[in-house]
C-alpha cells in the first residue's frame, strides 16, 4: 500500500514540475515580448507548443506567439495564430479582434468579415467593438448605406471611439457627396486645350507644363509651315512631335484622373485604418 502511494506520489510531482517548468516558459515569451524581442518570443513560443499543454497554457501560447507576429508585421500569420485561441481564454477577444484587423489591414474583408461573425463576443464591449470592425470594413468596401446600417448599432457616445465614429460620419458624407473624377471628361478636357485635363485630376504643374509644351510646338510647327511649306523637313518634324505630345496630353490627362482617383482612395483607407486600430490599442492592449 505504502509502494503505490510513493508511486503516485512521485508521478504527481514529475507532473507539477513540468506544468511549473511550463508555466516558466510561457511567462518568458511574454517576457520576451515586453522586451521587444519578437523573433525570440516566436521561437520560443514554437518550442512550447510541442510541449504537452494543458487548454489555458495553449492559449496563453498561441497568443503571444500572434501578437510577436503582429509585432513583426507579419499580419497574415499573425491573424491565423490569433484565431486559435479558444472562447475559454482570457486572451481570446483580443485576439479575434486583432485578427480580424490584421486581415482588414491586408485588404482581405470577406475573411475578416467571416472572423468577425465568428466571434463569441462576451460583454456590451466586445459587441460594440465587433460592430465598430463591420462598420470600418463597410466604408473600406465605400458601401455608406452598410455602414450607416452598422454604425446606428453603435453606441455614439461610447468612451472608446467617439471621436472615430465622428471622423467616420464625416467620411461618409463626403463620400456620398464626392463624385470620383472621369479620366474621359479629362481627355477630352485637354483634347481641348492641352493642359487643363491634368488641372482638372488635380495636377496643376503637370498641365502647365503640358500646355506650355504643346503650345509651344504648335508655334514652331506653325512658324515652320508658314515660312517653309508643309513638305519641309523642319515642318514635318516638328509637326511630327507636337502630334506625339498632343496625343500624350490627352492620355497623360486620362491617366492623371485615375491616379488621383487612386491616391485619394489610398489616402481614405489609411485614415480609416488608423481609426480602427488606434481604438483597438487603447481598449485591448
């Protein structure tokens, strides 16, 4: 009898030992991660988990290694890292919430949409902050009536992004109002008179400099054909160029207007993206 006791009494310390010994470990990839040392932590927390683990120390694994991934930039494996951790942890609203965000930063919206529903919010402000995701994904994707639908779920007074919500309102309206610039109305603008489709995109010194240089060819050819005649080698050349810069303006003006179109959208999907992550490092980190 007294055998078996001493038995099961050493196979209990050899198992507390090693849950200690793991618990050690997992506490020095935090350790890891406060200190900045993020390629360490991912190391580390790779040694771990092949390590026999109980569910909570798991997760506690799976989301420093994530959130060192997050760290590190690696959005899209951090996302994937992230959304292992399970419902029970601590750790698990952060991580399906930032997962989330890495794939709306990734431009992946279908898949963050998917995380989102997904979750298993657990309070009024993991709730509010789910829908805050959906509302910033619905402006990504410029649908503003999705938007307005999502963000009239949300508290407008709610200490964690009031100020957003306000910019997102802002924005919405704007993008109803603001109609893209049209890369045909500015070819045949400069069609017209060479320049003014570039002004039109918003490239004032590129049209200047269009006009200038068209008109300035359609003088020297012009000059050219009075003094010399049609069939002149100077005519023919310079007539030759003006014709290849005239054809350029108009499809340099074209081009301008999407590149405006372009950048301003960039410019938009920053400004939403950093309205989304800054609420979420304030409330969640």
């Amino acid at each position: 009898m007294r055998f078996s006791f001493y038995i099961i009494l050493t196979l209990y310390a050899g198992v507390f030992a090693r849950a200690q010994s793991n618990s050690e470990r997992i506490n020095f990839s935090d350790y890891l991660i406060t200190q900045g040392l993020y390629e360490e932590a991912v190391y580390e927390s790779n040694q771990i988990l092949e390590l026999k683990l109980t569910k909570p120390q798991a997760d506690s694994v799976l989301y420093f290694k994530g959130w060192a991934k997050y760290n590190l930039k690696q959005l899209l494996s951090s996302s994937e890292t992230l959304q292992q951790v399970s419902p029970q942890s601590d750790f698990y609203a952060k991580s399906r919430l930032f997962g989330s965000y890495n794939l709306i930063h990734l431009g992946k919206y279908d898949r963050a949409i998917t995380v989102l529903d997904d979750f298993q919010s657990k309070n009024e402000t993991e709730r509010n902050f789910s829908h805050f995701l959906h509302s910033g994904i619905h402006l990504l994707n410029r649908d503003v009536a999705a938007y307005r639908s999502t963000a009239g779920l949300l508290p407008q007074e709610y200490y964690g992004f009031t100020k957003e919500i306000d910019f997102f309102n802002n924005l919405a309206t704007t993008l109803e109002d603001e109609k893209p610039r049209s890369s045909l109305l500015a070819g045949i603008l400069s069609g017209i008179i060479p320049g003014t489709g570039q002004i039109y995109a918003g490239k004032t010194g590129q049209g200047i400099a269009a006009l200038l240089m068209t008109s300035g060819l359609a003088l020297v050819t012009l000059e050219n054909y009075n003094k010399l005649g049609a069939e002149k080698f100077e005519t023919l050349f310079f007539g030759s160029v003006f014709t290849i810069f005239y054809v350029g303006n108009i499809y340099g003006a074209a081009f301008s207007a999407k590149i405006a179109n372009d950048e301003n959208n960039e410019l938009i999907n920053r400004q939403i993206l950093f309205n989304l992550h800054i609420p979420l490092r304030n409330v969640f980190d």
